[in-house]
C-alpha cells in the first residue's frame, strides 16, 4: 500500500545520505497511526530525533489525535504532556484532534472534561465537541451546547448538527438550530433545507405548516426549491386532502422552470382520482372539478413525452376498475406489459378486485394464475375478496 512506499523512499532517500524533513516523518506517522501500528509511529519519532529531527506541532497534532481516535487516551495525554514539556504550544488543532479523536472512540467523558481543562476556548473546540457528540449519536447533547453559545460556528457544523438532529427525530431542536443559523447569517444551502422539509413531511403525522414555513425561507432567500422538495411537499398536501394547495405548488414549479417528473404527476393523479366515492357520483360538482384536473394532469404528462412507471400504471388501472371500465383497465395492463414494465402485487390487487365486483370469477381466476406463475403471492385481504365473491356467485346461481 501507500505505507509500504512511503517507508521504502524514506530508506532510500537515507541511503542516498539524505534526511528525511519533518514533513516526511509526520506524514509517514499519520500512515502508521491510520493502519493503527501504534508502535511503528513511535519508533518513527524515536529515529526523527535520532536523524537530529525535532517534531514539531503539526507532528505532536497527529500523534495525539491518532491515539485518541483509537481510544488510547493515556497515550493521547501523554503525547501531550510531552509536546508542553518540550516547549512547543498546543493550538486549537491540537486541543481539536484531542477532542474529536476521544469522542469518535466513544470516550465522551474524557473528551469533556478535557475540555473543560482548557483555560481558554476557541470556536473551533466547541466545533469539535459538537461534531463529537453527532458522530457519537448525543446530538441533544450538542444542541444544548450551541444554544448556549453567543457567537457562530462553521457551516459544516451546524449542517452535522441538523442532519443529527433530523435523523434522530428531534424536529422541533432541528428548527431551533435553523432559526439560529439564520440569525447569524450562515446558509444552510438548498439540500439542507430539502432534508429538513423531506423530515417535517414524512411524519405519520405531517408537520405542513412548519414544512411551508421552511419551504417559504428558502425561496424567500433566493433558494430554487428541486423536484424532490416540491414532490414531497404536494404529496403531503394531497395526503392531507388539500389538492388546491398541491395544484398551486405544481403550478409554481412549472413556472420556476422545474419539470415535473413521473412521481409528481402521479401523486397528483392519484390524488384527484380518489375522491370519496359520493363525490363521483354523476352531478357532484366536486366530483367533476376533480375528474376535470386529473384528466388535463394526465394530458400534461403525455404531451411532456414522460413514459409512465408502474405506480402510475397502476393507479390508472385502479381507477378505471373502481368506475368501473374493466375494458380499460385490462387495455392498460396489456400496454404495461408491452412497454417492458411488470405488473406488481398492487396491479394485480387492483384488477382482481374489479373483476371480482362486477362478478367475472373466471377472470380473476385466470389473473390469480398469472399472480402465482410471478411468484407474487395473495395477500390475505385479496384472498378474502376472491373468496367473498366466489360464494357470491354461487349463492347467485343457487337462487337460478
């Protein structure tokens, strides 16, 4: 490897009467320390001083963060005691190593109260321990330390501390975080802002105002919102059954020059499609406005040549089968199959149901073989409704 080269041009330049710098020494160190042969690293610094090499900070810096990182602490200390001793002064690299190495070896008492002995801190040592306690999964624990705080940290350490936080489910901690990197003027960028409404949105119980409230800053500070943030924000707003707030945000997209793609015209589809079954009925103007809207979303999606996927297949073929128009239906599974897509359990569910509704037991029947040749099996629900329909048309030809 790398190591293995590093030591032989070492030799080599030392066979040719030439010494090796300090910057030569440390860097082939730090590859020891990162293979973890602890003891070749210091062997190393043995033959430095001997070669009449002083290490220097920057050496002392990767020494005590690579036995940190690797939960040797006494030997970290050490490490540090020693570079004090020889003069040199620890700088905020070296208290940062020493602090993300304990807390990436889950020595986290240590990395505090390390910590805490530091007479003076800069930004960059809270940083480490904020960045710390992520890496060990305490993101409530630096959260409190950044709220704490009264001046600003990097960028990159708020963006850790939010993804912690958003992964860890602390939402309303994650919004603190965002509020407060707003007020020192740190921008979170547009993939921060697209996690944390993805977040908001894909809770069984969807946080839209918040999620809105968000969406609003980042457009609001010159951000373009992408197709996945748009996406997910009509979906939640179509789950929640507020399509005329779905339509105005795939308007909006439109008009940012953002192309929807099959995902959002399905969404919407499937939205405007399932409307409570009294709002079908003929007359219902609801039922009507909807049907209207679902019917220009499909026309939009055609004229856009996006080829259809198998969700949007098969939200069409649910639809047709709940109106019903088995005809249809069944054209649209022939075309899906032509067009190289294969039908799921979902597809198959929907077509099976329909036929067993209007009492084509032969027909589900001849579907429930193609279902069993997949390998797909009949989930306990659909099951039911072969069954229910089968003793419905025997019950039926009884009374004949």
């Amino acid at each position: 490897g790398r190591v293995e080269e590093a030591i032989e041009l070492l030799q080599e330049m030392m066979n040719k009467g030439m010494v090796p710098d300090v910057i030569n020494y440390t860097t082939l160190i730090d590859g020891y320390l990162i293979r973890g042969e602890f003891v070749d690293a210091l062997d190393l610094v043995d033959e430095m001083r001997r070669n009449g090499v002083s290490p220097d900070v920057i050496t002392y810096n990767v020494l005590a963060g690579g036995f940190a990182r690797n939960g040797h602490v006494k030997e970290a200390f050490d490490i540090y005691g020693i570079m004090k001793k020889e003069g040199l002064k620890p700088n905020a690299l070296t208290h940062s190593v020493i602090i993300e190495g304990l807390c990436s070896a889950l020595k986290i008492e240590e990395a505090e109260n390390f910590f805490k002995s530091l007479e003076s801190k800069c930004p960059e040592n809270y940083a480490s321990l904020v960045k710390g306690y992520c890496d060990s999964g305490l993101s409530k624990k630096a959260f409190r330390l950044v709220i704490e705080l009264d001046f600003p940290l990097r960028k990159s350490v708020y963006l850790k501390l939010l993804t912690s936080l958003c992964s860890e489910g602390c939402l309303d901690k994650a919004l603190v975080v965002l509020k407060r990197m707003l007020a020192y003027g740190v921008e979170p960028g547009r993939s921060m802002y697209g996690k944390m409404i993805g977040k908001l949105c894909g809770l069984d119980k969807p946080r839209l105002r918040e999620a809105q409230l968000v969406f609003d800053t980042m457009v609001r500070r010159g951000l373009m919102p992408d197709l996945f943030t748009y996406t997910i924000m009509i979906h939640t707003y179509c789950k929640g059954n507020e399509l005329q707030k779905a339509d105005d945000l795939f308007e909006d997209m439109k008009k940012r020059g953002i192309k929807p793609d099959v995902v959002t015209y399905t969404v919407l589809l499937d939205s405007h499609l399932k409307l409570d079954p009294e709002h079908h009925e003929t007359g219902s103007v609801i039922g009507e406005v909807q049907k209207r809207k679902a019917s220009e979303v499909f026309s939009e999606l055609q004229a856009a040549g996006i080829e259809l996927d198998v969700v949007c297949y098969t939200v069409l073929i649910d639809r047709q089968c709940k109106i019903p128009n088995l005809e249809i239906a069944t054209k649209l599974l022939d075309r899906m199959i032509d067009s190289g897509l294969k039908p799921d359990m979902v597809t198959y569910s929907a077509l099976i149901s329909g036929y067993c509704r209007k009492g084509y037991i032969s027909k589900a029947a001849t579907l429930v073989k193609e279902f069993s040749r997949e390998d797909i099996s009949l989930g306990e629900q659909l099951f039911a409704t072969v069954k229910r329909a089968v003793l419905k048309t025997k019950r039926f030809q009884l009374r004949k």
